[in-house]
C-alpha cells in the first residue's frame, strides 16, 4: 500500500493505493509529485481508484502540484473518482477545477 508510479510514454500515472488518504499522506504525496514535476514530467495521472476517502489536505497536496505543474506547462489529470471523494471535490468546487476522468484509459486517452 502506498503510492506506485507507471510510466506509459511521456505520461506519468501517480497511483494512490490506500483506502483513506489524510495529511499523515499528505506531505509523503506532495514530496513525490514535486520530484515527478522537477524531474521533468508535463503530463501527470493521479489515479484515486482505491481511495474511498480523502481529507482535505490531501486535497490541497493535490491542489498545489496542480498549480505548479500548470505554471510549467504541464498537466494534472485525475481518474478513479469514488462516491465520497466526489462529494468533497464538490463541495470545495474543486471538481470544475480538475479534469477528472471515470476510467485510466480515458485519462490516457486525453493527453494525445
């Protein structure tokens, strides 16, 4: 359980395998995202597909690896959005912020 990385070309997928993601993940998340960004990665998945629950710093470490990633030129895509995580980037309007796609494929899809 953790986190795991698949490279697919130039696409980076971020899996978060972990039923519930909170700030003890946080930080752990943002620190890897940061390297991927650093390292060169214009095109990132963050696939949510085994996480029932995530907090809202988990949400944020998401959130500002958006935002750095966009000011470099890159992408952000999310995929595997779950019933409870839905309602919270909802209610943060986060979801019209992300482009969130049901399936990996469709995420992957998006990018060429």
């Amino acid at each position: 359980m953790g986190f795991m990385q698949e490279e697919h070309g130039s696409i980076l997928v971020e899996v978060v395998d972990l039923d519930r993601a909170t700030l003890l993940d946080a930080e752990e998340f943002k620190k890897i995202l940061f390297q991927d960004i650093q390292t060169g990665w214009k095109k990132i998945i963050v696939d949510l597909t085994e996480c029932e629950f995530i907090d809202s710093t988990f949400l944020g470490a998401i959130v500002i690896s958006l935002k750095k990633i966009t000011e470099l030129g890159g992408k952000l895509r999310l995929v595997g959005i779950q019933p409870k995580v839905q309602t919270l980037f909802q209610l943060t309007k986060m979801n019209r912020i992300f482009e969130i796609f049901e399936n990996r494929e469709d995420a992957l899809q998006s990018f060429l």
